[in-house]
C-alpha cells in the first residue's frame, strides 16, 4: 500500500468515528515528529502496539479485503501463564461496505465482537475440526448478548448495533458490513498479532508501505523503524 492511501484512510477512519460518537484515546492523533520527541515516555504504548493498524492482507485490494483497526489497550501475554495481570485487549474497528475481513481462527484469543454502530455487521462462522482446520459438517455454537445460537456450518450472523458475539479460540470468523459502513469493537484476552492469526488463505496480517510521502500517524507496524 502506498503511504498516502495509508493517510487517506487513517483520516477518513478519524472522521467516521468522531460522527458515530466513540472517542478515540489521545494518542490516536499524535504526529510521528510527537511520538518521536517523547519515545521516552510512551514506551507502553509502543510495548504494547497500541495504535493505528491498517491492513490490506499483502494483496493490494483494500476495498475489497482490508479492515482498519486502531487498537485502544492490551495486556502482555507473559502474564497469562501465571493467570495475573492485564490479561485483556480492545480494539476498535472498522468495515466499510464492500470489504471482507477474511477467513481465519485464533489459537489463544477468545473475543467479543461488537457492532457499535452503523449498518450490519454479518459474520460468517465455521467450527474447527481437531487438527485445527474448518469443519465443514459441525454444527457451530455462539453465545449472542448472553442467549445461545446455533448456526450451521458456514452460516451467518448478523448483529445490529448494539449487538455482540462470543468467539472462543478455534471459531472461525470471516466478517463484513451490510447496508452502511460499520464500527466493530472488540473485547479480547490479550492480543498478538504477530503469532495468533490462522487464515484459510496465505495471507500477511500487516502490509507493506511504499513510502511515497512522510506518514501522517504512525501504524503499530511504523513502531520498530521509527521509534527504535
């Protein structure tokens, strides 16, 4: 992706979730120049890879299969082995019509997807056999606001705003907006997405960025080169 469609998004994103009424955290509009004057003190932040997350999965079609993520707080996955600490992560995200978030499961991160506003968030939904892979023939069970649902293998889920459903690790999940531009929010056991994505295709999790002007946020990517 090119750093200035990068831009484009990030500001646009910026826009589409002040007019639903979500506030982002501070650090959602600092500068590059910013984060580097003050690297001193905002380590957590960089530790943790809170932050902007654009993503074309490394095939160059973003409107038709990317998402925007900005992820707002996460824990350290060293912590969940002794069961103490920020076990916990949340993101916000977003869909716009027309694109897929594509298919794929989590080994360690159980979520709750929420649709905070906007148009429809549908969600399409397959169990894991035992070795892991998509079971075409099981049955799939989702708790939805607290209330059972049974879909079957591959069915869909749709959330209105408001609504939110439980995937435990292993569920595979591929997601898109229906009728308006949607905000998702996530709620999650800590997150790593450098070891925890499992995609039916070959795909990256992050992109990689033709720098053809200077950033106008850095993305969690941007982290290493620019605040090392």
């Amino acid at each position: 992706m090119k750093r200035s469609r990068v831009n484009a998004i990030v500001e646009g994103a910026e826009e589409f979730v002040a007019s639903l009424g979500f506030r982002l955290p501070p650090f959602a509009y600092w500068t590059p120049e910013y984060m580097q004057a003050h690297r001193g003190e905002i380590g957590s932040i960089i530790d943790a890879e809170l932050g902007w997350d654009i993503t074309d999965y490394g095939q160059g079609r973003f409107d038709e299969l990317g998402l925007v993520l900005f992820t707002i707080r996460n824990g350290d996955a060293r912590d969940l082995a002794r069961g103490q600490g920020r076990l916990y992560a949340e993101k916000i995200m977003i869909s716009r019509l027309g694109q897929l978030a594509p298919m794929h499961r989590h080994g360690l991160k159980a979520e709750d997807i929420i649709n905070r506003g906007g148009g429809v968030l549908a969600l399409k939904l397959y169990a894991s056999s035992p070795d892991g892979v998509i079971d075409r023939e099981a049955e799939v069970t989702v708790p939805v606001d607290g209330l059972t649902r049974r879909l079957p293998p591959g069915g869909i889920l749709r959330l209105e705003p408001g609504e939110s459903v439980s995937l435990l690790p292993g569920v595979w999940h591929a997601f898109w907006a229906e009728g308006a531009d949607t905000l998702i929010g996530e709620v999650s056991t800590v997150n790593d997405d450098h070891a925890d994505n499992v995609f039916v295709e070959p795909l990256a999790r992050f992109s990689e960025l033709i720098e053809d002007c200077p950033p106008r946020r850095l993305l969690v990517s941007d982290y290493p080169g620019w605040l090392a």
